[in-house]
C-alpha cells in the first residue's frame, strides 16, 4: 500500500466530464490499495477570468487581494473534485491552503512555502476519504491568503508529498511526460523515461514548462520521486528521481528553447575593479533577475568594459531607467537592447564525464551559420544566446547531432 | 465619529461599475470622520453559478463541500472592492470569514453564527483601512468553513455589526425601504420611516423579504440600529430600532403575504390527549418546520380530531411519506395536501393597545368574499390563511382599509 499524491492541472480539471474523470482515476487508484492525496489547478480560464475582473478595476491590483481572489480558483475545483469522486461513491474532502495549513512567507503572488502541517490530512486519509487539497496557496504567518504564482500547483503538491512522505508524486497534464525536446520544434523528440532531479531542474529553468522549478527543487531536497503524465490516458509518463547509473550512457538528456529573454548590451563602463559588480548589485536591488553575462574589455588607449547580459523581457520596460541611470554613472556611454534573442540549452549528467561537450555544440550550431552572442555554462548544461530566428533550427540541429531522436 | 457597517447585496456589487459605487459610497462615509466595515455578498448570479457547476456532478451535493464551493462568491467580491477603494485611492482589506472568526455551528449551508472576534477588524480600522468582510461565510470549530445560507450576508452584517458595537448597521439594497406592503401589489404601498424591531421580525417571519429573519433577532438581542436603504441613491430608506413611542399611532404598520406554504388536513385522529402532540414531535424530528396549526373535534358517534397545519412547500416532497406514516399510525383516515394556499397577515404594535383589530381584518376579507381557511395570531400580529388566487386582493384591501396607504 502506497501513499500517492496525484497533482491535476486546470486542463485535467477543466469541465464537469474532466473533473469525473479525475474522481475515477482517484478512486481507482485507491482501489488498488493505495492511500490518496489530489491536488488541483483551478479549471483552466478561471485564473484568466478573475485577473480579468481585477483588470477592469484597476490595472496594478493590490497583491494581497489579488491573492484573495485567485485563490477562490482551486477553492472551487478542489470543492467540486470532492463532490465528484462522492457522487461516484468514494468518500472525500477538500481542503484549503489555511486548512491543511500550508504555511507560505509573506510575499503575494509569488509566496514561498515554508512549513506544511500533516495533521488534517493524515485525519481524512484515516477516516479512507481521498483528500483533495486546493493548490497554488497558503497563508502566512498573519493568516493573509497567499498564492505561489503561476504553476505553484506543482510546487504545492511535491510539498505535500514531501510533508506527508508520499511515496510518489503524480503530476498529471496535458502532455504525456518530458521530451528530450519541444515536439512541436522538433518532431523527432522522445519522451525521457528516467530523468534526474539535476537534469529535470536544469530544463525547468531554461524554459521547458512541464514542471515548476519550484517543484523539482522541492522534489530533490526531500528526495520524492515525481511521476510527469498524461491525464488523458494510462501511459507511464517521465519519472524524475534520485540520479540513476542507467541514465550515463546518453550525454545530452534535454534541449531546452527560451525567448522569453532580452540581451543588455552595455559598453564604456570604466575597467575598475568592482564596477561590474556595482552594476549588478544595483539592478539586483529592483529584483531583476540577470541570467547569463559576458563581459569583455575593449584594449583602446583608455581600456572600457562591454558588458552583456541576459534579463526577462517582461521587466525591461520598468528597468530600463534604472539600468540607463546606474551605467551612466558607472561611465558608460552606450547601452543597447535586443529583444530578438532566443537561449538554446543542451543538458546532461553524462557531461560530467564526456569531454567535449561544449566544443560539439559550437560546431554543430556553426555549420548551420549561427552565431553565438552569448555562452553560459554550469556542471550538466551549456547554453548559447542565438538570434531569436535561428533559436528552432538549432534545437533541432542539436537534437540530431547529438542523436536524441526515436531510434527509428 | 460613528462606526458603521455597511452591507451590500448581490446586486449592489452586481458589476465592476457598481463594485466603484460601493468604494465610493464607503469613501465618502470615511471623509464624513467615519470608521467603515463593508459586508458583501456574492456579485448577483455567481452563487447561482455555483450552484449551476456543482449540480451537473449530482443532484445531491455533500453540505461541507456546497460550502466550500459557495463561499468563494463573497471572497471574490471581497477583494474586488478592497481593490475598488484602494483605486480610489484609500485604504482597505478583505476579511474572510475564517480570518475575522466567524464562528459558527457545523450546519452546513444553515449555520448558525456563535461568536465573531472583533480584533481583526479593529486591527485594520486602526490603521485607517475599509474593512471589506466576506458575508454569508464563518468557520466552525475544526476548521471547515460554513455558509449562512441564502441571505445570509444581512446576519453576518448585523452580527458583525454588533460584535463590534457599530452604531449602525447599513443595508443597501435594490429597494429602498421597508414598505407598508409589497409595492407590486399594492400601488398604494408607502415607504415605512420608522419600524420596531418586533414588527420588522414578524414582517420579516412572514415573508417580507427585504431583510433576513436572523438578521433581525441578532439586530434586536443586541439592540443594533439598522438602516435598509438604496444602493442606487442618498435617500433615507427606513430605520428598524427599538419600539419607538412615535409609532403607536399607526394600528397596523405592515402587511405581507406568502405563498411559500402548503395546507396539510389530517382527518380522523384519534381525539385523546397527545396525539397531536405526537404528530408534531414526529414531524420535527425531519426539521420540518410547521406553521399554522389549527385542531377541530368532529362530535360524530366517536369523537375524532381533524387537524389543519401548514409547512414549507418545498419540504413537502420529502416529508409527505413521513407524514402519512405517522398520521396513518395515529388513527388518521384520510390526509390531504393544498398547495394553492397563501397566508395573509397584518403587523403592527398598535394592535397591543387597539382591540378589534382581528375583528376588522376578517371583515374587511369577508366583505371581498374571501373565506379564510386557518387563522394564527400573536401578540402583534394576524395571519389568514386564504386561497392563493386571493392574496393580492387581500393584501389591496387590507391596506386600503387600515388606511396605511400614501397620504394623497
């Protein structure tokens, strides 16, 4: 007998039949005799329909409430799964973020969990009901409802399945598990069987959106083995554990894609020690998030920094004064922008051990004739700042140079 | 500087443009030196959409989770007017009804307010917020949240109202006022100024539905002024409060008539002490709530009772095989059911002081030809049962004879 969490998505959840369906699948699996925990999305376009009315009311709502108000989402659904997997014959309750008392701090919108107390649920799943705990919020300390941000259903059920020690994690969706690469770029993509915690956390971060990072950094911590889905069919999907030996044998696990990025381009900032420095630290202070950076001195008769880096396009428009004002100061005499720019990603354990990597990499994009802008790197991923336009070729190129695709 | 509560109904929150309305309305009650506790209810149709979601999954929701489900119409349109009033530049927060600690009973979907904390609410009004509280919802004991039932958001005003002894308690509404008698019946009906809470509770009992009953008892037992006005203008609408010496002119203040009852005749009885008794006590067991009673003994050659009482129509359904059971085993031969009934009734302190008021009330319906089929009474009111097709013209006559109508 398994404790299981099983996660469903608003999509999984996203009218009446959908939501009968997930009541089925729960009672089915505890039926086999597993113990049952669901947490769930709010029905996909209720999220969309609430911002909506914010929206209309003014057009930066305050956090808390916004907060208040997007979590009626998953109160809903997580209400009307409990009735449906009652209407067919199970027992079983919803329960809210202030309910299970899933303890979050206290930043709207965007709130980190901190504890989750066991209690309640332990009580229903004793009581052989299948609890079926609203996702995506909390509260914090004060008792204010918080949400996690978009996605934070994820992140919410590993935590769960780390607070109650589940022994798996379900995470069902719309797509039936991680593929080496986006199938819709490159229709020679293959879903992963086996992934690591590491490897899932790289793709997560350079965009491949199956899984929150939120949630597979939660996952690795506390050691749950989550099991990525298809909500519309019984398939094994992608399992994400502990690193495995099995996996050494392929090199690059996944190619990840990212647009949603734009390139700074300053140049002029005086070569001191700490100026660099200076620069990121102040735009760090605006929670900016600077993702890849290069920088390089320019050897003219007064040596000058060009420094580039990577920042989410979303908050370019508010940076941008803050960023001019503070390289200004630091002596630069132009700073440019590009919102064309798209980084491809290539992951693997087996990097660790395969030298090389890097150097097949810059081979295969440049006999396609793309030009590398920008190049970062840690222990299991490489990524390249390409053209924007370029950013579906490489992924592809990449994904049969370094032999991912079906067998076939 | 008063503390006023201020509640709006479904409607009153029924748009974006009328959620403004409130958080001006409330604004400008705060610029008058006022300290502001708004309770809302569920934008106008969202409870019903609700309601709509959780039937297509079975007929028969589970209590706890129709509350769950339910409760999200105050929550949503808590926080919009929170955000409403902070557009226009003030200060506010939501409160939900676990947050305040609304503490209810665990009837689900009809609880029953226990207690109600005030320092949330102080907390925030210290801080020279509008309170935005979620009516119609608390928390019981273990945590499970409760809706009120329908209307329920005038109760979780009035008692907030008196949790935190607020000098007023506002009710907006899409009428405005108390009226002499329902308005689309009696053209001549005329706007009450002044009402006590006792006859504003028989009114209220007997159908008139401007205010909840609940509402009413919390508003008298803790002695809370409460104002029923328009949400669509400043006119003064009408005060219920204490009994007020200025009011004894009138005999008669209010007329109502219901059309939400069923006549039950139970014939054959055995006519020995008890066995009405018992007929009733089995009845109440099943939450049937019985109305009207009327008991006659047919002087045959056995003496056998037939019994008349009256009972919510929709509870009729589930309760007539129980009826028939026990009526059967009490000596009963024959029971019939009329649902084409009304009851009738006139409301008034002055009847205390004024004899010959009933007397009055059954000629002025005689002389209409109108037959009445169950009389009940107390100490400041009559009720007639008659046939539905003439409650209007019972409700015209009356308040044309006790002249109540408009002065011109």
């Amino acid at each position: 007998m398994a404790l299981v969490v099983q996660k469903y998505g608003g999509t999984s959840v996203g009218s009446i039949e959908r939501i009968r369906n997930v009541a089925r699948r729960a009672l089915a699996t505890q039926r086999e005799g597993h113990r049952v925990v669901l947490v769930v999305s709010a029905m996909s376009g209720e999220t969309n329909r609430l911002l909506a009315l914010a929206q209309e009311i003014t057009r930066v709502p305050d956090a808390r409430e916004m907060d208040a108000l997007a979590s009626t989402g998953e109160q809903v659904s997580s209400a009307l799964v409990a009735m449906a997997v009652q209407a067919e014959g199970g027992k079983a309750r919803s329960l809210l973020g202030h309910q299970v008392r899933v303890r979050t701090d206290g930043a709207f919108t965007k709130a980190r969990i901190q504890t989750i107390e066991d209690a309640a649920i332990f009580e229903a799943l004793n009581l052989g009901e299948i609890v079926v705990v609203a996702g995506f919020q909390g509260v914090d300390e004060a008792g204010n409802i918080t949400t996690l941000g978009r996605g934070g259903s994820d992140t919410s059920a590993v935590a769960i399945a780390a607070a109650i020690r589940a022994d798996v994690c379900d995470i069902f969706t719309d797509v039936d598990g991680v593929y080496t690469t986006d199938p819709n770029v490159c229709p020679s993509a293959r879903k992963i069987e086996r992934i690591s915690f590491e490897e899932m956390l790289e793709l997560a971060s350079l965009g491949a959106k199956v899984l929150q990072i939120r949630s597979v950094e939660i996952a690795m911590k506390y050691d749950v083995p989550v099991h990525v889905r298809s909500s519309f069919n019984n398939e094994p999907g992608t399992i994400v554990s502990k690193e495995d030996v099995s996996l050494e044998g392929m090199v690059v696990t996944g190619i990840a894609s990212d647009k949603s990025e734009a390139r700074v381009h300053v140049v002029g900032i005086h070569d001191r020690p700490g100026a660099a420095a200076e620069l990121f630290e102040r735009i760090a202070e605006k929670n900016i998030s600077v993702d890849m950076i290069v920088q390089n001195v320019i050897t003219d008769a007064n040596p000058v920094a060009a420094i580039t880096f990577t920042m989410p396009k979303n908050d370019l428009a508010r940076a941008k004064a803050w960023i001019e004002e503070t390289a200004r100061g630091l002596g630069a005499s132009q700073i440019r922008y590009d919102e064309d720019v798209a980084k491809v990603s290539i992951v693997g354990l087996g990097m660790r051990s395969h030298a090389g990597v890097a150097a097949q990499m810059f081979r295969i994009l440049a006999q396609e004739g793309i030009n590398i802008q920008a190049i970062s790197t840690s222990e299991i991923k490489i990524s390249c700042l390409v053209a924007a336009k370029y950013a579906e070729l490489a992924v592809r190129s990449l994904h049969d140079g370094f032999r991912m695709g079906k067998s076939d």
